[in-house]
C-alpha cells in the first residue's frame, strides 16, 4: 500500500503568485525523484470553524489562503528515499526566510492509507 505526506499552509494572498511558481519548480522535482504523485490545492470553501479547521490549524489571517497539498509513494521507506533526495537537491536550496509563507505555520506529516479505491 502507498504512503502520503500531508502539507496545509496559509499563503498571503499578495504571495500567491510566487508560492504557485515554488510549487512548479518543487512538483516535477518530487516526481523525478520517485513520488507516485504531486498535488497542490488552493482552499476554495474553508470556512473558518468556530472549534476547528483548515484556517484555524494554520492561524490563517484574513489576507490568507490555505493550501492544502499531499504528494503519493509507494511505500514509506521510498518516501524517505525520495524525500532524502528532494532535501539534498540544490534546485530547492532557497532562503528559508524569502519564502512565500510562514513555514511556522506549516503542518505536515506522513500517513498510511487505510482504504485505497
């Protein structure tokens, strides 16, 4: 069975741009490196909950918007093979405090499916 990484994040809107270029240059890399699939969504009905959600996890402001992306493999450990090189490849290596969103805010994690249809 496949295994996932989970990625949501609040982008200022101003930054948008910027982040969706990141996401051109990062995507194929993740997929040239062996992930199954790369895929980043722009929050298009996330309400702010009044208990929980996606804006809430990420302490979205108003000039926010959440991205909500996950990338496949085929198994952890090829992810933590993958992932290794994603990290060692200099076409990523940026300055962390240029990016185009508060990566303080970031949460991810990696997980495995249950159901796969």
């Amino acid at each position: 069975m496949s295994y996932v990484d989970g990625f949501v994040i609040a982008v200022p809107q101003a930054n948008l741009d910027d982040y969706k270029k990141l996401a051109n240059i990062a995507g194929p890399i993740w997929m040239e490196h062996g992930a199954l699939s790369y895929v980043e969504c722009i929050g298009d009905d996330v309400p702010y909950g009044e208990l929980t959600s996606f804006p809430r996890a990420v302490q979205a402001k108003d000039d926010e918007i959440v991205i909500f992306a996950w990338v496949v493999y085929e198994s952890r450990e090829s992810r933590d093979a993958v992932m290794a090189k994603v990290m060692a490849d200099k076409r990523l290596k940026m300055d962390w405090s240029a990016m185009p969103f508060d990566g303080k805010r970031m949460i991810f994690g990696g997980f495995q499916p249950f159901i796969e249809l």
